[in-house]
C-alpha cells in the first residue's frame, strides 16, 4: 500500500471553498470544547481572499485533497506589537507569522498539524526567517500542545478582537531559530 504524499504549498483561488468549508468545520470543533475562539464571523472568505491576494494562504495537502490551512507572512504584525504580560526573546519587526492554522475533519487527529507548521517554519526559515510567531486561545488546549510540540515558548498575551462578547485574549508564542542550528 502506497502511503499518500503530504506536502504544503501555497493556496490557489480554487482552493477557497474547501479553504471556507475547513475554517467552518473547525469553528464547529472549537465550539463544541466550549471556546469562544472564531465564532463571530471570523476567519471568513473575505479574510482567506485577502490571504490569497497578499500571498499569505497556504495549504497542506494530503495527495490530491486540502486537508489544512494556514495563513504565514514575514514582516511587522500588529497584534504582536502590544505582547502584554511578558517580553519576546527578540525585539524587531523582522519575524514570520503563524494565523488561521486549522485542520479538515477528515485529518483531524492524524497529527498533521505538527507537520504543517514544520513545513511553514521551513518554508520561511528557506526565505531568511528565524523569529517565528504564533498565538492562540488558552482554552485551546489541542493547538497549545501543536505549538508547543513545535518548540515554541510562551511569551505573553496579546489581543484579537473577533466580535461582541468574544473575549479576546490569546496567548502568544515564539520560536528563535539560530544560524548555528
């Protein structure tokens, strides 16, 4: 039996409905663990086109099927520029930035998500990155474990804001590679 290729590149604009339809299944999943993360009307197709449009989407592919997504760009970010409750490792403005990471129902639990983030860090690590960021619910629980699990260290809090009664706070991770490594 031939295992099926796994590999990530960037996102094309015919992959917005499955893109879409994966953001919609994963506001589902976060909901039904009682997270408030995502469920107003963000991520929608408004913010995966203007991922494409900046060349920021990518996808993780499983053979011929998108079984994730994700949204990465290098450059200043403004929710990491007010990080409260602690200090990132590295000041500057030159650092990827790790969004919208989320996983189809089908691959849920196949522990591709590790894989993607691996092949985004690589991706832009390729590029000249070494200062990575992330950031997440803290009632997110399964995408901590990711994050961790990909060497990140928790720095602080910063905000997003989503929408009425959605609380904001998301805990922000880095990950400092050095030209040594």
């Amino acid at each position: 039996m031939c295992m099926p290729a796994v590999f990530m590149r960037r996102a094309k604009a015919r992959d917005i409905d499955e893109i879409v339809t994966i953001l919609q299944t994963a506001k589902g999943f976060l909901k039904e663990q009682g997270i408030d993360q995502w469920q107003a009307d963000y991520p929608n197709r408004d913010a995966v086109q203007a991922d494409l449009d900046a060349h920021h989407a990518f996808v993780l592919m499983v053979d011929h099927e998108v079984a994730g997504y994700a949204a990465a760009f290098e450059g200043e970010d403004p929710i990491y520029t007010a990080l409260e409750d602690g200090t990132w490792l590295k000041e500057g403005h030159d650092y990827a930035s790790l969004h919208r990471v989320a996983m189809s129902d089908k691959f849920r639990g196949q522990r591709l998500t590790p894989r993607f983030i691996t092949a985004l860090i690589s991706y832009f690590y390729a590029q000249g990155a070494r200062d990575f960021r992330i950031d997440t619910h803290p009632g997110n629980l399964p995408m901590q474990s990711v994050i961790a699990k990909n060497g990140f260290e928790k720095r602080g809090t910063v905000h997003m804001q989503e929408g009425e009664n959605i609380s904001t706070a998301r805990w922000a991770y880095q990950l400092l590679i050095s030209d040594e490594d």
